[in-house]
C-alpha cells in the first residue's frame, strides 16, 4: 500500500525559510518522480516542483529561485526547502507520486506565511 507523509509546515514570518518532508511507504521511491503540489484556499491545486529519479528538477515560475527540492533514497524521503516565503505562498503543501497508473497524494501540510 503506498502512503505518503508530509511534515515541517507552520507559521512563518514573511522572508523566513521552512523545510517540508515526505516521506514514502509502498513504492519503489528510488525510481519515481515526486511532486510537490500546493492549495491555496478558494484556488486549485498548482504545481510547486519535481524531481525525478535522477534527481532532475522542475520548478514553477512563482517559486524559482526560493524553492529546492532534494531527494533521499536511502531515507526514502524528498525535501521541499522554501525560502524567501511570501504571503502568497499560503497553502497546504501536498507530495505526490504517480504509481502504476494512479497518482498518490499526502494529506498535506499547512504552510501559513503572515506576519
């Protein structure tokens, strides 16, 4: 059964960093690409990034620059490091990995940037 978790979200002021985990249970996390996906309140879910297997990454406009992610097989574990947080990035942040035909998703973490 595969199952995600993310962790690392809270409050943060405006400018300040935070660093999410997912971890993943159920797959060959070595040979799939993860993704980072967030949801604003009352906006659609968006894309943040991916990393593949080879730990090429792709981010989205609104957060190149601010946002890295990373990957650890041995801990079968990605990283979404954000820094330079803006009130606009709100949202709870979602991991995901498509799998066998279905895609799977965490229950999300709540970043909330406020001053």
């Amino acid at each position: 059964q595969v199952h995600l978790a993310e962790s690392g979200g809270g409050l943060v002021q405006p400018g300040g960093s935070l660093r999410l985990s997912c971890k993943a249970s159920g797959i060959n996390f070595s040979i799939n690409t993860i993704g980072w996906y967030r949801q604003a309140p009352g906006k659609q879910r968006e894309m943040v990034g991916t990393i593949t297997s080879g730990s090429k990454t792709n981010y989205a406009d609104s957060v190149k620059g601010r946002f890295t992610i990373s990957r650890d097989n041995t801990r079968r574990t990605t990283i979404l490091q954000m820094n330079s947080l803006k009130p606009e990035d709100t949202a709870v942040y979602y991991c995901n990995v498509p799998f066998r035909g279905s895609d799977y998703w965490g229950q999300g973490t709540q970043v909330t940037v406020s001053s």
